[in-house]
C-alpha cells in the first residue's frame, strides 16, 4: 500500500529533473560514435545526465503533435498539456529514486513504449547538443527519397550542422541487458544504412536511440545509442534561423496575434522559407505597413509598449518589472498558467539579426517571481470571474 501512495504522490508531484543513463550500444557502436563529430561530446561514456522533466513530458506528447492534433501545433501548446502525459502514464511508470520507471509487472503497450522512447531520446539529444525545443522540428516523410520513420524522427541543427535522431523505446525486466526487443530496435536503425542520397548532401550527425524502462528499484531508464550515417540537405544555419524565428512568433502571436510585430514576422518567415539563401535578409529589420520600423514599436514591457503595454508582466522579489510579459489563462478551478517570454526574443525578431539569434541562450531555472496579471474586460467576465 505503501508504494502505492507513493507512485500516486510521484505523479501528482513529479520532480523538477530527472536522471537518464546514457552509453554506446555496443563496442562497434562506440568506436562509430568517437571516430566521429561527437566524440568529444561522448568521451566520458557511459554517464549520468539530469534532464528537465517537463521537457520529458512535452517530448512525449510530441506523437500529438506531429500527427496534426488540434492544439498541439507548437511545442508551446504540448507544454501545456503536461497533466496528459502524467495521465497517461498513470499506472505504468512512476517517478523514483531521481529517475523514470515501470510499475511493478506492467510493460508498456506498443503506443507508450514509442512516445516514452522518443521523450528520452530527445530529451538526451537536446542535453548532448545544447539544444533548445525551439530547434527540432518534423521530418515529413517523401517517396522521393528513403528517410527515417516520420513518426520516430526529429532534427534541429546547431548552425554548423544537423542533427537527425531516431528514437526507438521498449520496457524490459532488465534495461541493462540487449533484450531482443532492443536488438529488433537497433536493426530497424542500422537497416537504414543502405538508404540512398538521391539529393544533396550537407554536413550532418545522424543517429538513433533506444529508450529503455524496467521496474528495478536504483536503477536508471537507459537510452542507448546507435550510430547510422547522414544523410541531411541544406543550410544548417538556415534551418536554425528559420526554426527559432517560428518559436517566437508562436509566442508573439500566442501573446498579441494582432499585434504589427506578429504580422511583420509572420511575412518575413513566410518570405526566408522560400529562399534558400536567407543571408542577404540578415539584419533587415521588420517594417510596418507604411516603412517605419516595427523597432519602434517594442521599446519594452513598460506602460507605452505598443505590444505587452496591456499584457500581464513580472515583477521581481523587490516589486521591480523585469523585462518579461505574457499573458494569463486557466488551467483549472485552482491553477491559472502564465505564457510569457523575454523582452529580447521580440527585439531579435524585429531586428532580424542571424548571428545574435542563432547565438541567443538562456539558462532555464526555477524562480520566485510576482505576476501582475492584466486581462480585458471581456475575458475577465467570461473566463476569470468563476475561479478568481
């Protein structure tokens, strides 16, 4: 009864991180991976590493998204769908001893074992790569050309290069041991290997990993790495651009949709996804409908702002505004959530400035901070009087 209680209390109260252990498949794979771009990131194999569990969640929501569910289109709307995820592992896995894994004699279905294998995996390849959620996106699938399963496969890039990952999950009573369900995995993987380049080639890094849960107490969920070649087109430094610029504009638009910064964006993307050269846009700032720069138009989250003037910001423990805004909505009777973002991210958007924005890092962290809400009038009536 004991670790009943607790299992429910994990979930209802999941930790803020969690630990997931992290080596070479086997000896062919580990001299693959550090005779390769990686090897100084792996030198230090097998290891521990702590990743965020929200970022685990929201990864495994991402079957979601990629299969066009309806408010599932940004990483943004999956992050709010956390409570999702931990129901639907409710009864399958639990949060303990600073890791994820099996309930007691239950092994996933087919569905959940994919979804938990891909929270993994990409949860392991943002921390190896220092990626944030705003760099992966889908790779659709094309009978053009052979590319790894579109339901299991994500890339980003660093700017310098691509970064192509499989993802394969599986439940077994020891995850330290090659289960024939893991062997299946990685051969799915390698198979890959005899695809053809039938379009250009850029510079890429190219592998999958094999996800793994059992339910022994102490010991961590595995993920497992298999090394397949690339096979990735373009301009890396273009894909990040282009993929970061689309995480702040669904922001923006989330925030203020018809704001002039929020139209002016949404065009500049719409003009940098047709080009394969982007460069020449490098440091053209957005401009309004009659030429003057939408600059002008973000001076910053204080009363004059044309785009957060009206929006909820953040105060500091000395009742100080910080230059964050966003805006208020209700999770449920007694949890309301803020969405908000840095002031920056919409002075880069409107300067348009490739280096600082593929440059562009913020330490994530857990803070105490005061949120002075603001809400229109309308909404306050129809969404915030029955719970505040």
């Amino acid at each position: 009864m004991t670790r009943i209680r607790d299992t429910l209390s994990s979930l209802d109260h999941p930790p803020s991180e969690v630990s997931l252990l992290v080596d070479f498949y086997d000896e062919h794979e580990k001299a693959a991976f550090l005779g390769g771009p990686m090897s100084s990131q792996l030198e230090h194999l097998p290891t521990k590493v702590r990743v965020q569990t929200s970022a685990l969640l929201t990864y495994y929501l991402y079957y979601k998204r990629k299969n066009g569910a309806f408010g599932y289109s940004t990483h943004e709307e999956v992050s709010y769908k956390l409570p999702l995820a931990l129901s639907e592992l409710d009864g399958q896995a639990v949060f303990a001893d600073d890791t994820i894994r099996l309930m007691p004699k239950v092994k996933f279905d087919t569905g959940t074992a994919e979804r938990i294998g891909e929270a993994i995996g990409l949860s392991v390849a943002s921390h190896l790569h220092d990626l944030h959620q705003a760099d992966w996106l889908a790779i659709p699938e094309t009978n053009s050309h052979k590319t790894f399963d579109y339901t299991t496969t994500l890339t980003s890039s660093t700017g310098d290069t691509f970064v192509q990952v499989e993802t394969k999950g599986s439940t077994v009573d020891r995850n330290d041991l090659k289960h024939s369900t893991v062997s299946k995995h990685k051969k799915s993987i390698k198979d890959k290997k005899t695809q053809k380049r039938e379009r250009g080639t850029a510079a890429a890094i190219m592998y999958g990993t094999i996800g793994v849960l059992d339910d022994r107490e102490s010991y961590p969920a595995q993920c497992w790495l298999v090394d397949p070649p690339p096979t990735v087109d373009g301009d890396p430094l273009r894909f990040k651009i282009i993929a970061r610029l689309q995480f702040i504009a669904n922001l923006i638009w989330l925030i203020s949709p018809r704001s002039t910064l929020s139209t002016a964006l949404q065009t500049r993307l719409a003009a940098l996804k047709e080009l394969r050269n982007i460069h020449p846009l490098d440091k053209v700032s957005l401009v309004k409908g009659n030429g003057e720069p939408v600059q002008e138009g973000v001076p910053s989250f204080g009363e004059r702002s044309l785009l957060f003037g009206s929006r909820s910001r953040v105060k500091n423990t000395y009742g100080e505004y910080i230059p964050v805004g966003g805006d208020a909505f209700i999770l449920d009777e007694s949890h309301l959530l803020f969405v908000g973002f840095h002031e920056r991210l919409a002075r880069m958007a409107a300067a348009q400035d490739f280096g600082e924005i593929s440059s562009y890092v913020l330490t994530s962290g857990v803070f105490d901070r005061t949120i002075e809400c603001k809400v229109p009038t309308s909404r306050y009536k129809s969404e915030f009087r029955q719970v505040v």
